[in-house]
C-alpha cells in the first residue's frame, strides 16, 4: 500500500491510479459513475467544511495532514513490533487487538493497586519453575473473576486507586495492567531439557506432581485457559523480620562473652543437656542394632527395638511401637503354574487304564477325559474292576 502523499506534495502516478481504483469501486458500491461520486463526494467535504467553519482548499489539506500522521504511526508501531520480535522482547494486546511492546519501568500507582489486591486474593496458585526459580501460577479466568466479585467492589470504594470494573471486557482491561507492567506475564510449559546438546539422562529424574517448567510467552494475551505467573512477589514485611531476627541471633552468639554470669552458665548446662540426648540416641541405635544381630540368628527373623526409629514420620511415631519383629518378603508364587500342573497329572493318570490280572475279570471302561476338570477340587479318577457274570 502506497503511503498518502504530504501536505503541499503532489501525488505520483502510482498513487493516482490507486485513488482512481478506490473511488471507482466506491462508486459502484453506491451505483454511481465515478464523476457523480466525485461530485457527491465535494459537496459532502463542503459541507463538513462549512460546519468545521473553515473553506473547502482547507480542510481538504487537514484531511491530508490527518492521514499521513495516521501513515507515519502506523509505521512506527509495524517497526517496534519487527524489533521486539527480533530481540524477543514480550508484547502485551493493546486496543482492537495491536500488540504494545512492553518496555520495564516503574509501575503505575494504580497497577500497584490492583496486583497487590490480586495477591491477596485466593487464585488458586501453583509452584512452577521459571529461570530456575520458584515462582507462584494462576490461571487468567480466576483472576478475571475475582476483579468482577462483590470483594472488589467493596475494595474500590475503600482504595480510590483501584479502576473499577463493570462488565467482562472492563476486567480485561485492568488485567492488561499488570503484563504492562511486568508485574505478571504470560507462560506456558517448556521442556526443562529443551536447547540442551545432550542425551536423556542415565536414571530418570523424579518428577514433582503439578510441578510445571515453564518460560515466557512473547505474545501477552489474555484468555480464560492461559497461564500467568507471579513477578511481584507483595510485601516483603515478613523476609524483612526473618532477615532482622537472624542479624540479631548472629550478633547475640558472637557476644556471648559479654553476657551475664548466669545466663553463660545456664547455656553451659543446656549444651550438657543436649549433648547427653545426642549421645543416648546413638547409644540406643548401636544396641538396637546388636539386638537384632543376636535375634537373627537367636530367633529368625530378628527382633527390632523401635522399629521406626529412623522411618519417614513424625517425633513421636519414631518410638511406637516398642519392639517388633523383622517383616519379611513373602514371595509371590503363581497360581496358574501349579494348577495346570496338577491338572496334567490327573490327564495323565486318568488316560492309562489299569488291567486286572486275576482271570474272570475284565477292566471296565476307562472314564470320560473330556469332562472338564475342576482345579480345586482333586476327584478319584483311577480306574475300577467290575466282576462279570458268566452264563
């Protein structure tokens, strides 16, 4: 598309031909010739200028002014969206769906706002992996629910900085704030492994339930199935106490000299304490261990003193129960194996008849074979002798 001409500047043919094409297609849109509609077209634009309270040569020349700013704009973002695609950089949807690069800064106020009433509330997160870090996962439609709930509502009549919602299309609008603000982007799952130049490895890894590798989408959209994850972490009041509690603990054990008398003697007995507690349970776990070595060969299969003591559970489950003895691992055998080697024995009995060697006696009929054998009861199928009768 040819770019309007300047103000002052002369159309080239090229663009002539293009506002002829233009005009003639409008023309017969409206059923006109293109000079009815050229004429249509100035007694509209006299008009407009009459209303605007300016001559027809004039406004004509702002109508030109407008569109080449339009032009130049236009360029203008086509470019910052080449650039941001080459050097990666995300884009959140702006306006009519145009992509907005997203440049750092400090956040607005009212962003601030809305991510810190966001944060806490409940969105149902997720721990995901992102550069390495952990960092909290929440779905777009929770987030969207919670800006149109009767909770945000309240809080924007308390908190003037909050932007008040209406509708569906108004909490998308708020939501567009924090991608803008890199205070939450967009992610999906990646291939931890993926762009790595090496095979899979020799033991495969344990994998944490629910816990997603994720990276960072370039284009920010917003729909109710994505994914969003949390850069602003809130208020960091709580970091701040952990971090002031373990200055202080640290300055208090370097200046132990300086403290009371009493209070240095009351440690001394407490780390005597301690010690002792360390040195029974290593004790314990040495006689424990000789016991079962003697029951083993005593009493098989050994007897065990708190046999879960160094199991995965909690303090008090380490000592109950008292004593117990070694389970041991019963081998599964396979039923069908035994059974169908019972029953081709039985086939194999059942299909020699015995002979009678006393004279006057004949064997009887050895018994049908094709009735179906059952393989948990053993019948008598032995063969039987019949006396028969002579005339």
């Amino acid at each position: 598309m040819a770019a309007p001409p300047q103000p002052g500047q002369q159309p080239t043919p090229q663009q002539m031909a293009i506002m002829q094409q233009q005009m003639a297609m409008e023309a017969s849109k409206r059923g006109m010739t293109p000079q009815q509609f050229q004429q249509w077209q100035r007694q509209q634009i006299e008009a407009e200028a009459k209303k605007a309270g300016m001559s027809f040569e004039q406004y004509v020349n702002k109508l030109k002014q407008q569109a080449f700013e339009n032009h130049q704009r236009q360029q203008q973002m086509a470019a910052q969206q080449q650039a941001a695609q080459q050097s990666g950089q995300p884009q959140a949807q702006g306006q009519g769906g145009q992509q907005v690069p997203i440049t750092p800064g400090a956040p607005d106020p009212k962003t601030m706002a809305v991510a810190k009433w966001l944060r806490s509330q409940d969105l149902k997160t997720r721990t995901c992996i992102l550069n390495g870090q952990r960092k909290d996962m929440f779905r777009v439609k929770r987030a969207l629910r919670a800006l149109q709930s009767a909770a945000y509502k309240t809080a924007c009549s308390k908190n003037p900085l909050l932007t008040p919602v209406t509708d569906a299309a108004s909490a998308s609008e708020v939501f567009k704030l924090l991608p803008l603000s890199l205070l939450a982007l967009r992610v999906s799952k990646s291939d931890p492994h993926a762009g790595h130049n090496h095979g899979p490895p020799a033991k495969p890894q344990k994998r944490v339930k629910g816990l997603w590798t994720v990276q960072i989408e370039q284009q920010q959209d917003i729909a109710d199935d994505l994914h969003y994850v949390w850069l602003y972490d809130g208020p960091q009041w709580k970091q701040k106490m952990y971090a002031a509690g373990a200055l202080v603990l640290i300055m208090a054990v370097v200046m132990f000299p300086l403290w009371p008398i009493k209070l240095r003697i009351g440690v001394w007995y407490l780390s005597m304490v301690m010690l002792g507690l360390i040195g029974l349970f290593f004790a314990m776990a040495i006689f424990r261990a000789i016991l079962f070595a003697v029951t083993w060969f005593a009493v098989p299969p050994g007897l065990w003193l708190y046999p879960n003591l160094f199991e995965d559970v909690g303090f008090f489950d380490s000592f109950r129960p008292v004593w117990g003895w070694q389970e041991e691992k019963k081998k599964k055998k396979s039923k069908k194996g035994t059974t169908s080697d019972a029953a081709a024995a039985d086939g194999t009995a059942s299909s020699k008849p015995s002979k009678s060697k006393s004279t006057g006696q004949s064997t009887s009929a050895a018994p049908d074979t094709t009735a179906p054998i059952s393989s948990t009861k053993n019948r008598d199928l032995k063969s039987r002798v019949e006396e028969v009768e002579e005339d």
